[in-house]
C-alpha cells in the first residue's frame, strides 16, 4: 500500500512539474541542424530535359542554325544577348521581357538584336513540350549554338534554369557600352563571379560581330579637330574608319577587321597591333593585368578555345534560378505568365 501510494505521488508531482513547464516557457522544440539549401548551379543538370523534353537541345540548335545561314551577323548578337541577359540579375532571360520599363526597352539594349531567333526556338518548343523548357535554357543553349556556326567551340550546357519575373531598364546600363577602363570591367565580372581570364577570354567573341559607332566614335577626332584621335588606335585603321563609316551612331563596323566571320584568335592579334575597335577591347593589352592573356591566347587557338567553353559554362551559371519557388518556366519569352 506504502509503495502504490509513492507510485501516485511521483505521478502527480511530474504531471504537475511539467505542466508548469508549459505554462511558464512552452514546449521547448528540439535543437535540429539547420537545413543547408543546395547551391542553385547544383541543380543544374546535362540531363535536365532527357524524359520531358528529349528533342530540346536538338530543336534549338536547328533553328540556330537555320537563322545563321541566312544572316551570319545573328551569331554575335545570339551571344551578345545572352551576355546582357547574365549580366543584370543572372541568366534569367530578363533582357527578354518586352514591356514598358524592361532591360529590352533601355537606351543601352538599344542595339541587341536576335530576339525573334529565342521566339522562333520557344514557339516550337511549346508544341511539343508545353510549359516545359525555360527561356533562359533556351538562349543559354543557343549561345552555345551560334558560336559553333562560326568555327567556334563546343561545349556541354547544364540546363534547368528558370525565368526571372522581374525587368528593369535602369539596370541594363550597368553593361559595359565600351567606354570603361579596365579596372571597371575587372570589377564588374567579379562582381558576377567571374575572373580576370574570364573578362579577356569572354571579350573575345569580339572575333565576330559588329559595334554601334557610338560605342567607339570618342576615340576618333571630331570635324574641327579639337579632339585628338585616340593614339592607341591604329593611324591607317583611324583614317579607314573615319572615310568609310560612321556617318552616323547607329552605324555598324565588324569589330574584327580581319576574319570578321570566323570565330578565331584574330582578335587578340589586332589587339596586338592597336586594331581593337572599342576602347574597352584596345586597353586589354595596355594593362599589366590582362595584357599577358592576350599575348598567350594570340598565339594558342587551341587555348583559346578551350578556355572560351569554360567561360561561357561560369557566365551561364551566374545567379541562376534553379529551385521551384524561384521564377517559372514563360509560356512566351516576351511575357511573364498570368
């Protein structure tokens, strides 16, 4: 009887113990290890789209393909797009969305060019797989495309990026427009993630394409002659830019004077020989930091292009929305989804 009687006091006393606990403090949770999210690059895969969307790759590059044949210049503004897209608020197709206020609609987007060649792609691409392949992948990946049509490198692309929903036209003027110093642009790519290599190996799809002259029309001399040219410009390539172009901003020049349609390391030598057309091209070799790239990438192809694939996969990879709550897969380019 003693026993049972102790047995029913130890009962009540921790019902009542706890029940103070409770009242005083609440039920204390237990400590756990906090939950470490996977780097959204992490989420990226090769494999992406193998069971939903087998044909994506294959899609894309056809219709890259076809756009090129007929307008050759299309190949540098596929890759230059991208470019602006990754550089304002990561690969995440915002350069795409067409609204009043958009990175598309600012003065610095003014000359981008190839957005048909994206709709085209997604529209194809919505037929077969609806809802299922994100703009971002697909500029990525035509990036890709566009620079092999040339002569350029091959390079695996990770996929599974989503689309941001957000554009503002303000932030696309944080883009080099070709009149920054080195320092500058170094700080601009790493701010991004990426190195000094990546800044003079990325400006090397220079090798192809063309540029506003009002991109580099400070560095030649104005009709009365108050400004001088620029001496690290070239004195035949100065007069050969001011009799035949330029008569106008919008005007266009190849930025490679001499293999203008083949994406190779003819760049880097007419850095070499005070050709480059933008200042921000022609300072690359006048500074101790970047000028050993370009001396070691002139006279290596196969450097170049080695390194220019692993460039383009890190600038692929910039801010990437990769989780399922971040941004979404656009049913068009140009639009968020409503």
């Amino acid at each position: 009887m003693k026993k049972l009687y102790l047995t029913v006091l130890f009962v009540f006393v921790f019902i009542v113990e706890v029940m103070v606990v409770v009242s005083v403090g609440g039920i204390q949770p237990v400590n756990r290890v906090p939950k470490i999210l996977p780097n959204p690059v992490d989420l990226l895969s090769f494999t992406h789209y193998l069971t939903t969307c087998p044909d994506a790759e294959a899609i894309i590059q056809r219709k890259v393909s076809a756009w090129i044949q007929k307008d050759y210049t299309l190949a540098a503004s596929i890759i230059r797009l991208h470019f602006h897209d990754c550089a304002v608020r990561g690969c995440d197709a915002s350069v795409l969305l067409n609204h009043r206020g958009s990175e598309r609609r600012a003065f610095a987007s003014r000359t981008l060019r190839g957005f048909h060649i994206i709709d085209d792609i997604k529209a194809e691409l919505e037929t077969i797989c609806p809802r299922t392949v994100s703009c971002a992948d697909i500029l990525t990946a035509a990036a890709r495309d566009a620079t092999v049509q040339l002569n350029g490198p091959f390079w695996q692309v990770p996929l599974g990026r989503r689309d941001g929903r957000i554009s503002i036209s303000k932030e696309a003027g944080m883009v080099p427009q070709g009149h920054e110093n080195v320092t500058a642009l170094i700080e601009f790519f790493q701010a991004r993630g990426l190195n000094i290599l990546d800044l003079v190996i990325l400006s090397g799809s220079h090798t192809i394409g063309r540029s506003s002259c009002y991109s580099f029309k400070h560095r030649l001399s104005n009709f009365n002659g108050t400004r001088k040219p620029d001496p690290s410009l070239d004195a035949n390539y100065l007069n050969i830019l001011k009799k035949k172009y330029c008569k106008r901003n919008l005007d266009l020049v190849d930025l490679d004077v001499t293999t203008p349609r083949v994406f190779d390391t003819a760049y880097y030598t007419n850095l070499k020989k005070k050709k480059g057309l933008l200042s921000t091209d022609q300072l690359l070799y006048s500074d101790g930091r970047t000028a050993p790239f370009v001396d070691a990438l002139a006279s290596q192809p196969s450097l170049f292009e080695n390194q220019f694939a692993v460039s383009m996969v890190k600038l692929g990879n910039v801010q990437v929305l990769t989780r399922p709550h971040e941004g979404e897969i656009r049913v068009n380019c140009n639009f968020v989804n409503y």
